[in-house]
C-alpha cells in the first residue's frame, strides 16, 4: 500500500489518512484548515480515505499535521506518513486515533517501541503477525550472515496487511487520477 502510493506520488510528500464516523467533505475541509492539499479521496466500505501533501511549502509550513482536532468524538482516524518516499533516514510512521486521543502511534521501524493512550492496543494482531514478539528482533548486523534489509520489505508489508485486515480498510486506487474530493 505504502509502496504504490509513493510511486504514484513520487514527487510529492503525502500521508494517507482513513476516516470512519465522518463524511470525506469535513475531512478535506479539516485538512485544508490545517493547511493541507488533499490530492485524492474517496468513500467505500464504511471509511473515507484521502491523499494530502505532508507540508505546505507556500506556507512554509513543515510540521506535522495535528490530527486530534481532524478527529472529534465518534470518529476513527488511521494514519500513514510515507515520509521515507523521498529517502528520509527513518521509515514510515502508523498513528491510530479514537475520539481525538492518540490510541497508538509507531514508525515501521521499530514495531516495539509504541506510544500513545493504548500504546499495546495493537500488540495481539502484531504478535500473531510475527512482527513482535519471541524470535522477531533481528540479531546484530551480519551475525550468522544475517542481514535485516533482506527481509524489511516483506516485514513492512505484512505489517500494512495487518493493520487493514484489523481497520477493514479498503485498498484505495492510489493513482493521481483520481479526482480531488
């Protein structure tokens, strides 16, 4: 998922948000008060999900986006910042929030170091996954040959599997064609 969409949106700098319990329009409108371009967007399957640049560099605005407000009460948000798609120096980051708390926030790179209200609030599914738990820290580098970066990509990709298959999100057409909502 995260992969397409950086190849889609190779030039840009985009996060991915999913919403449940509010309709796309007061998502878009909350993400351009926040000063954020939505480049694509939909609703399926019981969510509303948008394409939005991370920054805005007209502003010169380059913090991240404070989601909470974007998430009032009986709402969902699930976030994925892709910041990586332009060869940052960290992965990407998973951010989960519930009535305007942060449930659960963690980068790709590091599964057990979350943070938020719940910090362990997905630890059951990333156990049964094999992303955490006994046997899933890589030894030290080049201990018995082993290398971590041969296997990151299919760890980040059951990973992005897990956290749908558990959100139910749909799979969204992640190309730029898609009309802006």
């Amino acid at each position: 998922m995260i992969e397409r969409l950086c190849e889609n949106y190779a030039d840009d700098e985009v996060n991915l948000v999913f919403v449940r319990g509010m309709p796309l329009t007061w998502l878009v409108a909350g993400l351009v008060r926040s000063h954020r371009m939505v480049v694509a967007g939909r609703e399926e399957a019981g969510w509303a999900w948008v394409v939005h640049l991370m920054h805005d560099a007209e502003e010169e605005d380059y913090a991240p986006v404070d989601y909470r407000p974007l998430c009032p009460a009986g709402t969902e948000l699930v976030v994925f910042e892709t910041e990586p798609c332009r060869g940052k120096a960290h992965g990407p980051a998973f951010t989960y929030y519930r009535d305007g708390r942060t449930v659960v926030h963690f980068s790709f790179e590091d599964l057990r170091q979350p943070v938020g209200d719940d910090p362990d609030h997905l630890s059951p599914e990333l156990l049964a996954a094999g992303l955490i738990g006994p046997g899933t820290p890589c030894p030290p580098a080049g201990e018995d040959g082993h290398l971590c970066w041969e296997h990151s990509d299919a760890d980040a990709l059951r990973l992005l599997r897990t956290l749908a298959a558990h959100f139910a999100l749909p799979s969204p057409p992640f190309t730029p064609e898609v009309t802006h909502p």
